[in-house]
C-alpha cells in the first residue's frame, strides 16, 4: 500500500467513513473465456500473483478499519472474485444479480445464498443486471448503466425495490462494459456526518452524449477523468471519503485528488485486470 507524501493545502477536509465490504479470494482465477475486451486467453495468466495481489487490496481495507467478509471461492468459477457484479445492496436488501453471460450465470446464486445466510433480504432478479458493477449509489440517487451488461429493465426492477430515484446512463465503449469502470463514487456518504452533496469522478467519452449532459448538470463539480487514466481503470477505484483505491497507474487521476482534500492509496491488481477487473470490480458493498 503506498500513501503519497504530499498533500493539497487548501482542499476541503475529508472524512473517512467506516465500509464494510464483500470480497472474495482468486484462488481459482484464470482466463480461459472471451467475455469483455480485456480478456485473451492466449495470455498466461499467474494465479498465485492475482491472490499476492487481492491480499494488497483485502490488507488495506483492514489497515484502514473497514470491515471485510469474505465469501468462499468456487472452482470453475474464476470471474467470482469480481463480487460487486454479485449484487446490489442497500438497507439491509440484496437485489441479486442475473448474469448476462453463461460462464458467470452461476455465481448469481451463490452470491444470493450467501446474502441470505448473513441476514439480508434477497430480492430475486428478473431481468439480466450485473448488481454494483452497474449500480452505483451517490446520495440518495442510484446511479445505473446499460449498453453492455445490464438491461433497461433491470433499471426499473432496481428502481421497485428500493424506491428511490434511479438515472439511467448508456455506456458506448466495450473497454467501459460496466458503469464502475467509468465512473467511481467518492463519497459513500451524503449528510449526517458525510459530505452534503456526493461527488463522483468519471470518464466522459465511456458514455453517449445524453448521458455526458445528464452527468454534467447533475455533478457540476466532478473530476472528469482523462482517457489515459480512464484505459488503466483508473475509475474502477473505492473511496470511504477520504482515502481512494486506485491504480498506481492512474497518476493524472492520482493528482486530482490530492487537488481536492482526497487521499490516494495506490495498489496493483495488473492481473486481475487480465479478466478485465480492477480494485472496485473486487469490492462489493455491505449496506445494512
């Protein structure tokens, strides 16, 4: 884990919010299907690194203080170490997630039974979502991607269960096939004791232009990330309100959080994103 030395004087004060978070080891992780652009599985890839690499990840959300389950890993299915597409949380309910591929269809279940087991209300999908890969919560308001993954339909679904307002973005290039590789939710908490207006950062030019329009009067004051920090999933990054995950790669983004009273932690998950994942792919989200 690597914290920069410097700091932005004049930034906002930021707080760190207590997380709690559901991941999973890669023990079983591999490339051998073709479902997103990033995965070649003529490319060797090192299991032993991806897990070397997941514990970097897993250690800091510790040293950090958040709290982190774990659900257990099952052979046959390397994609499940990827747990935000395993569902969708908020008070205490689990929207479960209906994968759009059949190597991923299985996880669906196991994910559900494990929200049961651990006290949450499932809610069995109908329509075909891939949960907080698509679904991400800034405020009281639900943002939710298509064009990929997840269908419109599941943004209606969504918006039943838990009533509230959901904002439907279409995502247009297959490198960003879900909305947690474009966008990145810096603040977990909006009022009582969190910021009073969440913000986000994104990638523009991952989405069509009614949705560009739709982010940009909605979040006047977002960081607007570059195309070169964007293709090294700097977006697919987690933040408790103050301290941001991201790739070490992304030093464009890296600066403009400093800029803002944020603080960067830099860890490497290059072989995850061999299966096209990255730190926030890895991170689902426990909301009670």
């Amino acid at each position: 884990m690597t914290t920069p030395d410097t700091v932005t004087t004049g930034a906002p004060t930021r707080i760190a919010q207590h997380r709690t978070y559901l991941m999973c080891r890669p023990e079983h992780f591999t490339v051998s299907y073709t479902i997103n652009p990033w995965m070649e599985p003529a490319n060797p890839t090192d299991t032993a690194k991806a897990v070397a690499q997941w514990q970097k990840l897993y250690d800091a959300y510790i040293e950090l203080g958040h709290e982190v389950h774990l659900i257990d890993p099952i052979a046959g299915l390397p994609d499940m170490v990827y747990t935000a597409n395993g569902g969708f949380l908020i008070d205490g309910t689990a929207y479960g997630a209906k994968f759009r591929f059949a190597e991923r269809a299985p996880e669906g279940p196991a994910f559900m039974e494990w929200f049961a087991a651990n006290g949450f209300t499932v809610a069995e999908p109908v329509e075909v979502n891939e949960g907080e890969g698509d679904f991400l919560l800034v405020g009281d308001v639900i943002l939710a991607g298509t064009g990929f993954r997840s269908t419109g339909d599941s943004h209606r679904e969504l918006g039943e269960i838990f009533g509230r307002e959901v904002v439907s973005l279409t995502l247009v290039d297959p490198r960003f096939y879900h909305l947690d590789t474009a966008i990145a939710v810096l603040d977990p908490v909006q009022g009582e004791g969190g910021v009073d207006k969440a913000n986000i950062a994104y990638l523009p030019h991952a989405f069509d232009e009614a949705s560009q329009e739709v982010l940009a009067e909605r979040f006047p004051e977002a960081i607007r990330v570059s195309d070169e920090d964007g293709a090294v999933f700097g977006l697919n990054s987690s933040s408790d309100g103050y301290n941001v995950i991201i790739s070490p790669r992304a030093k464009g983004f890296e600066q403009q959080l400093r800029e803002r009273g944020y603080n960067p932690i830099l860890v490497d998950l290059s072989e995850l994103l061999l299966g096209g994942g990255g730190i926030k792919c890895c991170t689902l989200e426990l909301r009670r």
